[in-house]
C-alpha cells in the first residue's frame, strides 16, 4: 500500500526470513555478491543469538562489513570509479552508526544493538540495489574493455 507517494511496506519483510540474500540482491558479480551473501546471512543468524552471546557476534559483524567496505572501496579505487567519493562517505555513515550502538553494547546495552541489527537489512537491501548496482555496471564495463583490449576509456 502507498500512501502519498511513500512505501508503507514493513521492514519485517526482511527481518523474518532466515536468509536476507535472494536472487534480487545478486548483482552478478562474484567479488561483490559473495561477501554480500555472507554477510547478510551473518545478520539473519545474529537475530536468533542469545543475550549473553550477542555483543561476541556484534563485534563479528561489525569487522566483516569494515572488511568488506574496505575491500568494495579498493575496488572503486583500481577503476577509478567517480561515484567513490559519495558511496565511501555512505559505507562511512553506516560504520558511525554502527560503531556508536557497538560502545552502547560492549556496555551491556543489547537492546541497542539489536535495534541496529533489525535496521541493517533494509540499508543494506537499499544500498545494493542503488550504489553497489552502479560499481557493479562499473565493474563489468571495465571487465569488457579488458576483454577487448581496450584502456584507458573513463567514465562519464
Ligand atoms: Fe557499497
């Protein structure tokens, strides 16, 4: 249902399903959805831990997405992808976030981290189909100019 203009569809669309990954996030490149795929069925395992568990598993969580920006952001570095600047400023973002609940959980604050963890899904739905869509067309526009022996072409 929409209602001026805006989705009133549920995030527990995304929270309840056991794995968050789908055929709708693959991106078709394998350096991009593999880590995709781990870490999102990492968030869908983080929702059923225990308490006692969780802050062990948050701060799991939080190294593979500072790995995998990291790995995303060399990427767009070798290809001089110009959309770089504003999607390393939307990984920086989420990683404050992330970060600030993480103190808020090393404390004893789980419910914190686990409202983080039910947010993640739907930012991480979001960003793949918007700016890791257009790394990946990036990424396959380099992979054929290689493929054809072709350098040196930039984007516009
Ligand atoms: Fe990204």
């Amino acid at each position: 249902m929409v209602e001026h203009g805006l989705s009133t569809r549920k995030p527990e669309r995304y929270i309840m399903s056991n794995s968050l990954w789908s055929s709708e996030t693959s991106l078709g490149i394998s350096s991009l959805d593999e880590p995709h795929k781990a870490l999102l069925d990492k968030l869908a395992q983080l929702q059923s831990v225990s308490d006692a568990d969780f802050s062990a598993h948050y701060a799991s969580l939080v190294a593979r997405v500072e790995n995998d920006f990291r790995e995303e952001e060399e990427l767009m570095e070798q290809i001089d992808f110009p959309g770089l600047r504003c999607h390393r400023e939307e990984h920086a973002k989420l990683l404050g976030g992330l970060h600030h609940a993480a103190a808020a959980v090393m404390e004893g604050d789980v419910a914190l981290g686990r409202r983080a963890i039910e947010l993640l899904p739907q930012w991480f739905v979001f960003h793949i189909s918007t700016m890791d869509t257009a790394l990946s067309f990036a990424l396959q526009f380099r992979d054929e100019e290689q493929h054809n022996g072709q350098t040196g072409a930039r984007f516009i």
